[in-house]
C-alpha cells in the first residue's frame, strides 16, 4: 500500500493501466532507488521527489499534487532515516521489547506430530532521546556461527535456532545483516514491528495432550483427557482452554477435573475445559461420561473433530529464540533501561482423538 501511494503522488493521484503504461521509466527508476537486497526501504515520497525530480505523465482527471515542506531534508537524503524525526528528547530512555510467538500443531491422537510450525514477531516500543543506533543480538544459529568468524574464535556452546522467512522492518540495516549477521537500526520514536519470523523445526511444544474416547454402544461414552505442561516448574500459562467435542446428539454429560472447571457447550458441540492459572510439569485429567440420544437416522459413525487448545505462556519461547544482548549507542551517552519480555500463545493447536 506504502508504493500505490508513492506511485500515486508522482503520477498525480491516479494509478491503473494506464498510468502503468505511461509512466514505466519512472516507475523502474523508483524501485531501483527504494529496493535494497531485495527489500523496500523509504517509500515516503517527500524525501524521494528531493532526488527523484520528475513528474509522471498526468491523467488529466487525476488531483493536482500538493507541495508540502520537508523538515531536515538534508538528514532524510544523507542518513536515510526517514522514520525517525529529530530533537526527541525523554527524561527517562527507555527500550521495551516483546518476542510474541503462536505455535501451531496437528497431532495423532497417538501423540505423533504431524504438522508443526511458529510464526513470531519481535515488538518494540522505543522512548530514546537524539537519534540512537541499536544492535540486537539473537541465538539464531547463521548470527552466532557469523560472530564467531568475525571474532576467529568458536561460538559459545548452546542452543541455537534456524530462523526462516525472516522480513524486517525499514529501519533495519540489510547490508549489516547481510555482511555480519547482527540486527542493527535506527528505532522509530514508540512502537513498531520490528522483525517476523517462522520456524519449523525443533519446535518446544508447551502441551502435551491423551486423550482416549470409549463409545459403549449407541447411547454412552466415556472421555479421559490428560494435559501436561511440559515447560518448566516455575513458570505457568494463563486462559488455557480445552475443547473436547461430543457428538451432536449429547443428551446429558456429567464430568470431573483435578484443575480448572469444564462445561457443556451445546452450541458448539463440546466439553469446555477452562484452568486460569496452569502450573508447569503438572498433569491435571478430565473425566466425563456422555449420554447420547439414540436415532433411527443416527447410524453411520460419529466422525471425531480435533481437540482444540487455547493458552498464553508468559517468560516461554516455543521457538526457543532468545535475546543475548540489546545495546544502545547515542552521541549523548545516556544510560538506557532495557526490557524483555517473551511470550507463546495457541495458534491452531489441534490433537485428533
């Protein structure tokens, strides 16, 4: 949307075959100055009419264009930092990151995994003074294995993560990244996106889940289900929700749990499992008995959905990604307070039974 409105305002508002069409030198020439290894960079259009002076042939029922002062042009041309304006100034610096991640599962009611991934973010909110130069440090496998070149030295013994289809935001220095491996920038002033990422292999799976499903004839059948949280003992997830589902033709259920409260749900056709606080390395079960309507027009087999599963675990990582360092660099030299925080959250978690 950023390069429509680019390409909106040098071709004076209108943007369609025919302003393709007439303007395909100009637009050649734009994204050669806003692609950088493959990736946009500043697409703000009143920084780049100061270099790129010429106008695109007009529709003669497009708007006239608007010409609008820019602040401290000479830094946007020469440091290209477009997203960040001058003369901040803050009592107290301060950085705020947060490592978001959704894990997503497919499992046998065997405890096979079929299918497994995490997509994550790294969320910033930034309050510096000046114009600050951050460098952020991760235990990706490609950026230890490069530090340690650059360094002649062997990387440090730990686990190490692969990161996959990786984007960053426009502030992040590519040629750094792709000569050294490290992640630096020029924040935005508050908050922002700073990197998406997935990842596909040795994935840390909060939840385990057993269920086993008995049908006692037409009319009964008896559920067990077991959840372990195999993340560590002093940490907990918060919200956990289980779905259990029970064919449409549930009459009346009766049911205990070790932890949390579970109901019937006759809308969606489930059991509702909900534990608000779940300690790690605990293993709380559900037991239930289901009493079904039997039908004439009920006899092919029930057909079982998955179990589904809806959780947040603060201070956990499912890819294992952690930050090793975040450091602050300003002319000034103030001192910064630096916060970190991680946390997993249920994607689609299913676990057939």
């Amino acid at each position: 949307m950023q390069a429509v409105a680019l390409f909106k305002s040098y071709f004076g508002g209108a943007f369609d075959e025919d302003a393709i069409r007439n303007n395909f030198v100009l637009i050649y020439e734009l994204l050669d100055e806003i692609m950088d290894f493959g990736y946009p960079q500043n697409l703000s259009p009143e920084i780049l009419k100061l270099y790129i002076t010429q106008e695109g042939v007009r529709s003669p029922f497009s708007s006239k264009p608007t010409d609008k002062p820019v602040p401290n042009a000479t830094l946007q041309v020469t440091g290209a930092v477009g997203w960040r304006r001058e003369g901040l100034v803050y009592k107290k610096n301060e950085v705020f990151l947060d490592i978001v991640e959704s894990v997503n599962l497919l499992m046998s009611s065997k405890g096979n995994v079929l299918r497994c991934d995490v997509t994550g973010k790294v969320l910033m909110k930034c309050f510096l003074s000046g114009m600050p130069d951050l460098k952020l440090g991760l235990n990706d496998k490609i950026g230890l294995e490069k530090e340690s070149q650059l360094k002649s030295r062997p990387a440090k013994s730990g686990k190490t993560i692969e990161l996959d289809d990786v984007t960053f935001h426009q502030c992040v220095n590519l040629t750094r990244f792709n000569s050294e491996k490290t992640v630096s920038f020029v924040p935005p002033d508050g908050e922002f996106e700073l990197m998406k990422y997935r990842i596909t292999e040795g994935v840390n799976l909060p939840f385990r889940v057993l269920p086993t499903i008995k049908e006692l004839g037409r009319t009964r059948m008896e559920v067990n289900v077991k959840v372990k949280s195999v993340f560590g003992a002093k940490m907990f997830a918060l919200g956990v929700v289980i779905k259990i589902p029970v064919p449409k033709q549930t009459a009346k259920t009766s049911f205990q749990v070790t932890s949390g409260r579970a109901k019937y749900n006759a809308a969606i056709d489930c059991i509702v499992w909900k534990i608000r606080k779940f300690p790690g390395q605990t293993e709380p079960t559900m037991s239930a008995e289901v009493e079904l309507i039997s039908t004439m027009a009920e006899k092919k087999s029930w057909t079982r959905p998955p179990i589904q599963m809806e959780f947040q675990v603060p201070m956990f990582t499912a890819s294992g990604l952690r930050v090793r360092f975040l450091k602050v660099w300003e002319k000034s030299g103030y001192n910064t307070v630096e916060w970190v925080r991680y946390i997993t959250k249920a994607g689609s978690y299913e676990i057939r039974c």
